[in-house]
C-alpha cells in the first residue's frame, strides 16, 4: 500500500510538472516583430515559410519514450549520476589573462569558453546560473563551481551564442554581462531574445549559416548544425542555431555549438577549416529518436572533428549539469577512449583552467579520482 501511495505522489508530481512546464512555455514563445529581421527571416535558406529546418531531416521525437524518459530522468535515476562532492575548478586569475598571448582559453563549464584570440576576448554561451533551463526547481542542478562573480571577467569583445535552448542563452548571465560587452553575435532570429533582457540593438549581431562578422583583425563565420531551438513547447524552430569558425591571424578555430552528425561536416571543414583548435559538446546524447540526431555522442564528436579538419580538440559539455541517463563521468571517459584509438590530439582542461599555446595544460584527467568505487568504470585513460 505504501508502494502504491508513493507511486500515486510521483505521477501526481510528474503530470504537475508538465502542466507548468507548458503554462511556462507558452509564456516565452518568441515573436519576431522586428520588420528588417522578419525581411531576414523570410530570405534564408533555412526558412521552409513556417520555421528554421535542418540541414538533414530529424524525425519527431515519440511522445511515449520521451515521456518515460522524462519519468526515468526525475524518479527512476540510479545513485551516482551526479558526483558524491563538487568537482574541481580553478580561481580565474585576470593577471595571468592579461598575459601577452597569441592564443588562449579557459573553459568555465558547460560550453562556456573564454577565449583570447589576437588580442580579442570571446565568452561563447554564458552560463553562469544555478539551474539550467525552464522548468523552474525541476530544472538541472548546476553539480559543478562556476564563477563567484561575473566581475572577475576581462573586459569582453564578443560574446558569442550558439542557439537559444536555455543551457545556452541563460537570461540573468546576459543581463550581468551586458554593460562589459562590445559585440553580441548570435543566430538569425536570437537577438530579439536579447533586445528584450535589454542589450541595444546597435550591439547585436544576428548571422545566418555562412555569413560573417569581422571583429578587428577576427572574422566570425556562421555555420550549420544538426539541432533545434525552443525556449516553450509553441516556438519550436522558430529562430536559427549554428556553429561557428573564428578566424584569426595566425589561429584558426571551430565551436560545434549543440549538434548532432551530418555530412554537411564534410563542407564546414572545406569551406573553412582545416582548424588548430576545435570545441565539441560530448555529454548530451540519449537514445531517445529525435534527440539522438541532434547530439554528439563522443565519439562523433571525435569524428566529426575529424571531419572538418580539426588538429587539438577541446571538449565540452559534460561536467556541470545533470543533462542525461548516464553517470556524470561517462561522457568523458568514453571521449578519451575514442580520442585515443583514433590518435587524435585532445584536451580535458579543468573547470576554470588557463590553456595557452605551447604548454601542457589541460591534459590531466583530473576527474579520476571523483569516481567513487562504486561508480568506477573499465574506462581507462
């Protein structure tokens, strides 16, 4: 009987936790009111007349198995998919920033990546908060240290966003950068997200897959990805995603942004590769149809980097949220592996690590020892 009364409280949780999912969603649907944007809009490629498509067709998601999923995913998840402590993360250090450096980077989480490039410094997808997401106290727990203070950031140059799902375009990270930021660069249709959080439109700069922005001697070039956008269940698609080359003088660079695989890598890495260094998120795959096509796993994360050219590959979104079915570690450790037995060059830097051209950083597998007995895989580095 006890069963039974537990079992009746978690679905009673559960169906309330999608009726305000819903009523939450159906408040930031996003309008595009802006008419040259709206122009923009209905000019790209991307646009079938009604929302953004992909380059290759992604079936719809199975109501069913994504509802068991979302079941499995808040009452059914064994121990051990977050770590037993808060993992590891170094104090940002501006005096070691400011340093004269060619090319430089610390990763702060997520896909959060501080980048200093000929001297221009890009922050790509700002995530900073507790909780990623839209569903309120359901929403996944930050289980990594993040920034004491958003104050500690050199000035910024561009801050760059790959789409609007909300691990991604997070609204108080925005607001707290807003007064520090030269350039906002995002995707066809995202800055009007922005303008309303209060960035002036002057500062932003919305791009469609192949169009360019050059920010002193750098050029940002749009590119596509496998994905999807929404921030509620009535804006699906509505605004574009992307990945993006930065080019510079004497580095070239790669950020995957969310995606999943697609042969149109093949003509990224043509058109603008080969590239020193890239970025790729690993840790948000799930074998659920219509998700698994829009996420690397990692090992096609190793693949795809291959693909479009890619000599040092950096990895990425794993380690701070509770995002899959999977321990914590899992996307990591199966990251190397494949990194490995493709002889691939690669980096694991630490949450808040300082990684510059021609020293050893970032090369540790610090999470080792995070792995509690139970939790310890055969997974070896």
């Amino acid at each position: 009987m006890q069963l039974e009364k537990r079992l009746a409280i978690h679905y009673i949780l559960f169906i309330g936790f999608l009726v305000v999912q819903i009523s939450m969603f159906g408040c930031s649907t996003t309008k595009v009111s802006d008419t040259n944007r709206q122009q923009r809009i209905a000019e790209s490629p991307q646009w079938n007349g009604e929302a953004f498509q992909n380059p290759e067709q992604v079936p719809d998601v199975e109501w069913w198995p994504s509802m068991k999923m979302f079941w499995n995913y808040f009452f059914s998840k064994p121990q051990g998919f977050i770590p037993d402590a808060p993992l590891p993360a170094e104090p940002f250090d501006i005096s070691q920033w400011n340093e004269q450096r060619d090319f430089q980077f610390a990763w702060l989480g997520h896909t959060t990546f501080l980048i200093k490039i000929d001297g221009i410094v890009i922050l790509t997808d700002p995530m900073f908060s507790q909780k990623a997401g839209s569903f309120g106290w359901a929403s996944p727990k930050r289980y990594s240290r993040t920034l004491a203070s958003t104050d500690v950031l050199p000035k910024l140059d561009v801050v760059l966003i790959t789409h609007n799902h909300p691990d991604h375009l997070d609204e108080d990270s925005i607001k707290a950068l807003i007064s520090r930021t030269k350039h906002f660069v995002t995707p066809l249709a995202v800055g009007e997200l922005l303008e309303e959080w209060g960035v002036p439109h002057k500062n932003i700069s919305e791009l469609d897959w192949w169009q360019s922005k050059s920010v002193g001697d750098l050029t940002i070039t749009a590119a596509p990805a496998k994905h999807t956008s929404e921030r509620g269940v009535f804006d699906k698609n509505m605004t574009l995603w992307a990945s993006y080359g930065i080019r510079g003088k004497k580095q070239n660079l790669y950020l995957s942004g969310d995606s999943g695989w697609f042969v149109g890598l093949y003509d990224i890495g043509e058109r603008l590769g080969p590239f020193d260094v890239t970025f790729f998120e690993i840790g948000a795959y799930s074998n659920l149809k219509g998700q698994m096509e829009v996420h690397y796993t990692p090992e096609q994360a190793v693949k795809a980097h291959q693909t479009v050219k890619g000599r040092l590959i950096a990895a990425s979104g794993w380690g701070t949220f509770d995002l899959g079915l999977f321990p914590w570690y899992e996307p990591i450790e199966r990251f190397v592996v494949a990194a490995n037995q493709a002889g691939v060059e690669f980096l694991t830097p630490k949450i808040g690590e300082l990684v510059s051209s021609g020293t050893a950083s970032g090369r540790e597998a610090w999470w080792k020892p995070f792995i509690n007995n139970k939790q310890q895989t055969s997974i070896n580095r």
